[in-house]
C-alpha cells in the first residue's frame, strides 16, 4: 500500500502513488490510450487551454455545491466513472468505490465489466446513487435480463457505452497483454451467463466477442427506450449531429466522453468537444463529460461551458489503489475543496452561478493581444 491517503493532496500525488504501488499489468491496463496517446494526453492538456476569468468583491461566504443530475441532488458535481476492474487496485474492487462516492455524497457508474455483481455493489452501498453501465448482446433476452437486474438493484440510470462499434481492432502490444492479464486474475460476474467458456481463457474472449451485438445502432436506443423506465445516458458521443440524434431519440443524457483516450487515438478532447454539444441540444437533455479532469478548477472549466457533471476514471483507480475506500473518498472531497475554492475566487456561490462568461479559450486571448 502506498503512503497514508491523508498526505496526498492534488490527483496528480494520487497518480504518483498509484504507479509506485500497481503491478505493472494493472497500471498498464489503466494508464494507456490507443495509437500514440494523443488523445489520452490531450484531454488533459485541453484544460489548460481555457483561461479563467475571476470576480471580485462579491459575498461568497457561504458557497452550495450541491447540483441535481436526473433527478438526484448530489454533493457536488463530480462523481465516478464507469471503469474495468477495480479489483486490481483494491481488494474490495467497486464495492470499495461504491462506498467511498455513497460517502462523499455522490454517483457511481458500475461498469459491466466489474469485478463484483452489480448485486453486491449496491448490497455494499445501499445509500448510495448508482448508475449501472451497459454493452449490449445480441440476444436481447439477456440485455433484458441485465436491466431488470439493474432495476431491481436500485440502479437510478442505464448508462450506454456507443462508442465501441468493435472490440480489439488495434491495440498497443503492452495494452493488450494487460487487458489479458486482468482478464484472467478477475472475473466479471456481470458479463458470465450459462454456457459461456470459463473466464479469462481464450475460449470466453472468443465467446464474448461474438456475443457482443457489433456494431450498435440507433435502433438500440430506440430498443432500450422501450424495455426500461429508467433514465437513459449515452456515454460516448462527440459531435453535435449525435448529440442532436440522441435527443431526438429520447435520451435523458449525454455523457461527452472519448472513452479516455482508449477508443480512437485523434478524436477531439472532451472539453473542446462539448461546446458545441451543449448548444446543439440547447437544454433538451443533460450533459456531463469525464475525460481529464483533474483539478476543481478543470470542474468549474467544464460547468462554465455548459456541463452539468463531471465524471472522473483514472483518478478514482488511482485513489483505490493508495488506500482504497479511504483513499477515493480522500481525493473527492479534496476536489470538492478545490472546486469551492475556485467557485470563491469567481465570485459563485451556487453551481448555476458558474456560466461560460467565466472561461475563455487561451487563443481569444491571443487574438486581442495581437489586435492591440
């Protein structure tokens, strides 16, 4: 385990212990994007490109972080991911994530692909607000097995991953032998049915890619409408002609997200994405975005340009990794803390005081000072 959670302050320390404490595989696993990283790398980097512009002189004495997304009023406007095998950052895997996010007063998306049962995930934080992320098989009665499931746990969202029309096209060597090792420590109970190969073998990777409905369409949407009454959130879109399709098929959210960089290296960062979005759907749905953030003030970058959420990933891993559900629930509230520092020094006392007259991109700058 590495050093006490309470001495690491900044995601960036989180991230720092986090490799120094993962096996290689695991840190492999989560760390890498597709081809070159660029994306991977950008997303962050994208983020210091905006330019904050502060407030003065205004009482924020007393500052509200509590935001509401579909429904449920959370803490603050940062909640977790959907992300692959926690247990190989903690023994307890999601069901130690799921507790530190119920903690902090926050959402969770369980990824399919989770070491524990979406089941046992919510038996482990029953107060807490969970969202259950989804692939679709081509057998429909199994996708329908999984929302009913998901219902019946007490999941408040279907979150949609539409981003993977095909699964292992071209993978980093390294990325693909760690995904391979991870696959064959855990398994994930959510993605076994009757007579699929054991897991972790050749065997269930070729069952399960076959299994797999590829590539998806927006029928699927129109599908899922129909066999759920929860909400529906579609996790990978990136330009507005989707964003606009979406909504015109229903759906209650959009999570802006390039699948952190792992789906298709030179795809726009999430944050340079998401203007447009936000103004193609005009209000008619929610919008979040994950991808990169990393500071309070990336939270406050991301709501001033019209997200309503942010979802972290890696950092939540990395976090896991250095002290489990102490360690996650350590960094969120320092994000918190970061957020209502930056929120103070612009002047917002609430989260809809946070509008885009508070960012501006670092090249608008340029060009005034070009033009004096």
């Amino acid at each position: 385990m590495a050093a006490g959670s309470s001495e690491l302050r900044r995601v960036e320390d989180f991230r720092l212990a986090a490799e120094k404490t993962l096996p290689e595989a695991a840190w492999q696993y989560y760390s890498q994007g597709d081809g070159d990283n660029q994306t991977l790398r950008d997303n962050c980097e994208s983020f210091k490109r905006y330019r904050v512009l502060t407030r003065v002189l205004r009482d924020v004495t007393t500052i509200d972080t509590t935001v509401s997304v579909l429904g449920t009023t959370l803490d603050f406007p940062v909640a977790i991911a959907p992300t692959a095998h926690h247990k190989m950052a903690h023994a307890e895997g999601e069901k130690a994530t799921a507790r530190a996010a119920a903690a902090a007063k926050t959402a969770m998306v369980l990824s399919v692909y989770a070491n524990h049962s979406l089941e046992e995930v919510a038996e482990a934080a029953p107060q807490g607000t969970l969202w259950f992320n989804l692939l679709l098989f081509k057998d429909p009665e199994r996708n329908k097995e999984l929302l009913d499931r998901a219902a019946k746990a007490g999941y408040k969202a279907i979150v949609l991953t539409v981003d993977q029309p095909r699964s292992e096209y071209l993978k980093r060597p390294a990325t693909s032998m760690a995904k391979r090792k991870a696959q064959t420590f855990h398994s994930v109970p959510n993605m076994m049915f009757p007579g699929a190969p054991p897991y972790g073998t050749e065997k269930y990777r070729s069952w399960l890619y076959s299994a797999l409905k590829q590539p998806m369409t927006w029928d699927d949407v129109d599908w899922l409408k129909k066999n759920t009454t929860l909400p529906l959130v579609l996790k990978g879109i990136l330009t507005a002609e989707d964003a606009k399709e979406a909504v015109r098929r229903g759906a209650d959210a959009i999570l802006v997200s390039n699948h952190g960089g792992r789906q298709l290296d030179g795809v726009p960062a999430t944050i340079d994405a998401l203007p447009d979005i936000v103004q193609a759907v005009g209000g008619e749905t929610e919008v979040y975005l994950d991808g990169g953030v990393r500071t309070g003030t990336d939270v406050l970058k991301a709501l001033a340009l019209g997200a309503r959420c942010v979802f972290i990933g890696r950092p939540a891993l990395w976090a896991l990794a250095c002290d489990g559900e102490g360690g996650l629930f350590h960094l969120l509230n320092n994000l918190k803390e970061e957020l209502v520092y930056a929120m103070a020094r612009t002047g917002c006392v609430k989260i809809a005081d946070i509008d885009s007259s508070l960012v501006v991109h670092e090249s608008y700058l340029s060009s005034r000072r070009g033009n004096n």
